[in-house]
C-alpha cells in the first residue's frame, strides 16, 4: 500500500489525528467540528487563555 493510499485510509477510519495551529475563531470552531465527527484532533496555541478553556464555552 502507497503513503497516500494509507493516508486516505486512516482519514476514512478515523484514525488519522488532526492538528490545528492556533485556536482563534478559525482554528476553534475547526477543531470542534473535527471533535464532533469522531475524529482524533489536537490543539496548539500560544495563548495560555485559550489553552485552559472548556468547549462548554462556546
């Protein structure tokens, strides 16, 4: 199996963890809409603000 063909694979399962850089009103909104959808994602920002938050928030 080629990388790309095993990288459509982990996206179609699920498995694939997605990251997103900077947590602003794009990254947010983003990585919850990633989170809802069952995917694996994690969140990097410089703000310590942003960082302690909960989604109960927004």
């Amino acid at each position: 199996m080629s990388q790309h063909e095993n990288l459509l694979k982990k996206i179609e399962d699920k498995t694939y963890t997605i990251g997103i850089v900077g947590l602003g009103y794009v990254g947010l909104p983003l990585m919850w809409t990633f989170h809802q959808n069952n995917m694996p994602v994690l969140g990097f920002d410089i703000d310590a603000k942003k960082l302690n938050q909960d989604f109960k928030d927004y």
